[in-house]
C-alpha cells in the first residue's frame, strides 16, 4: 500500500484557482459542462489550457498534473473490475 499525501484532484485545484468552475469555464473559454467532464470523466482534458494555468499567480505545474493524476485513479477506481 502506497503511502498518499494530500493530493488534489481536478475538482479541488480548480475550485482553489478560480473559486468556483463558472469563473473557471469562463476564464479558460470553455463550458461549465466541460468543466463537469473534466472532473468526472476526462480529467486529461484540462491539460490542453496547461499553458495558460501554469502562467497564473501561484499554480506550480506539478500541482496541475499530479490532480489530473489523482482524478484519473479516482476514477480508475471507481470501475467495476
């Protein structure tokens, strides 16, 4: 067993960079659905806008990828086996 600290999946670090995923959607010129998509089933998404979140105020890139590699085990995890 692998010993987790607290990671951040895609829900959370978007929810701590924009406070809310409308003001996400808007500032990265997407839908609040792709938002919604980008959480529970496409996390990889997110990363086509990587150029412009990394170049916001405080977001360290690994901060970005290791929440889309959290959601994904999240939702690895949540398949029937």
């Amino acid at each position: 067993m692998k010993l987790k600290l607290n990671m951040m999946n895609v829900r959370q670090f978007i929810r701590q960079e924009w406070a809310s995923d409308q003001h996400a959607a808007d500032d990265l010129g997407v839908s609040l659905r792709t938002i919604k998509n980008w959480m529970a089933v496409n996390p990889t998404g997110i990363l086509k806008h990587s150029g412009h979140i990394i170049q916001m105020d405080g977001v360290e890139p690994l901060q970005l990828f290791d929440a889309v590699a959290e959601t994904i085990e999240q939702i690895n995890e949540k398949r029937p086996q």
